[in-house]
C-alpha cells in the first residue's frame, strides 16, 4: 500500500485548493509545493530531517515541466492546472539563438528551449539503486524511508554554453558506498530546506499527500541546454523516464505549511 502511494506522489493538477478552512484537508503534516521566499507556516506536524543528499541513496531523478514552486527566479505564473506552475524570470528576454529548435526537431519528452522545468533528485535512507518512479525509493524490508529531495528550476535554452544536464546525471555513480548523481547544481543561491510533502498534480489542499519529505530547493533558476536533457534520457535509461510530468498547484494555506528556520 505504502509502495503504490509513494509511486504516485511526486511527478505526477488541480487547482488552488480552497482558501477557507473547512476545505483543507485535516490531520496532514506540511504540504509542498510552497513560496520558499515566505517563511510563513502554522503546521505544527513534526518529523526528523533528513540527513544531506550525501549520505542517503539517490532513488529517482524526473522532471516538472514548469516549476511546482515559486522562488525569487521563477515567479511568472503559468496558470492553474496540471501544466500550470511557474516561469523562470529571464524567459522573455532570451535570444532567437537560445529559443532556436534543436537540430532536427528534437525535444525532450515535448519540453522546447523557452520552457522552465524542475528538477528532482529524490533520495531515501532505503539500500536501494536507483530505478522507475518513486517506488525505487524503498523496498520490502524499508517501507518508511526518510526522503530528501534535492530541486533545480531551470530556464531551457537552445547554447552549448549553458549547464550540461549530463554533470548531474547518474550514470552508476556512487560514492562512499552510497547511490549518487554526478554532481548536484551549485551557484544558484543557497538552497532553501524545509519540512514538507510528496508533490505532483493528484494532490491539492483539499487532498494532500501523507509522506513526510525534506526539500532542499535552490532559489534561482539556471540555464540549461536542450540538447544536454536529450542526452540524458538516451544515457541514464535507469529511471524510465518518458514524459516530464506536471504540477501541483502552490499550497498557501499558512495551517499546510511548516514555518521555515
């Protein structure tokens, strides 16, 4: 039961939830999406954070299209819904050579340049190897992980110039006996850690998720070249990643949300 509710948790709309309480859901820990520029929150739902991504097993990386957050770097709203979310803040001044198709048409699970998306690099207290969806996460003998995942907004540009996806892959990586990506983002601000939630659009602020997740989202987006993403879904085949799911829409319900420190 664990395994089948953890698979369908992050990556996979809806609207606002409802502003008044009776519609919020009740009992639930704190909830994620969130602003992480506002350190507001009444949820008084503890659990132990966990440790750095360093010393857990990467399980899962995918994507959002769009960002599932808002941050200092990606505040443009891009709508309610599943594809809704939000946008980098630079993706109106870029160049016809960054928004330019890649050669031969290719794109990444229908992400172009111009687009924003998320990135998760979800890791577990679980001996586990990376694998498919979320349920690589645990394991017969370790259904109660503690998860941390490790978020990037990126701004996706058609410039060789831009960060390669492939420095953050996996690849069969470890390193001091744990499961790990290549490297992890840097350079993009200190990244904002708090208590919170599964995401994905099968959840709202009338129906939330029951997993408990230490985040750790950086506050600014980066550039990132189309054709490093394209690559990286034709190496890292581990995770069998075939689309770049949705959103789920902001929670702002102060009673959803941890305070952050």
């Amino acid at each position: 039961m664990k395994q089948t509710i953890l698979a369908a948790a992050i990556g996979l709309f809806v609207p606002f939830g409802s502003s008044f309480a009776e519609d919020l859901c009740k009992g639930y820990g704190p909830q994620t999406p969130r602003d992480i520029s506002s350190k507001a929150g009444t949820n008084k739902r503890l659990f132990n954070e966990a440790p750095e991504a360093a010393g857990l097993n990467l399980c899962n990386i995918h994507t959002h299209t769009n960002a599932e957050h808002k941050g200092p770097g990606f505040t443009i709203f891009a709508g309610s819904g599943e594809h809704g979310g939000f946008k980098c803040n630079e993706t109106d001044s870029l160049t016809a050579a960054e928004l330019a198709e890649p050669e031969g048409g290719e794109s990444f699970h229908g992400v172009k340049p111009g687009d924003t998306i998320e990135v998760h690099w979800v890791y577990s207290s679980c001996d586990v190897q990376p694998g498919k969806g979320l349920g690589a996460c645990l394991s017969e003998s370790c259904a109660n992980p503690q998860l941390r995942v490790e978020a990037q907004v990126f701004l996706v540009v058609n410039d060789s110039n831009a960060l390669n996806f492939m420095d953050f892959a996996y690849m069969g990586n470890s390193a001091n006996g744990f499961q790990q990506p290549k490297s992890l983002p840097a350079g993009t601000g200190t990244p904002v850690v708090f208590a919170g939630s599964t995401t994905g659009p099968s959840y709202t602020q009338a129906t939330c998720s029951p997993l408990q997740v230490t985040w750790s989202v950086r506050p600014q987006c980066a550039k990132l070249d189309i054709n490093s993403l394209n690559a990286w879904s034709k190496a890292d085949k581990v995770f069998e990643e075939d689309h770049s799911h949705g959103v789920r829409q902001l929670v702002t319900a102060p009673e959803l949300l941890a305070p952050i420190n």
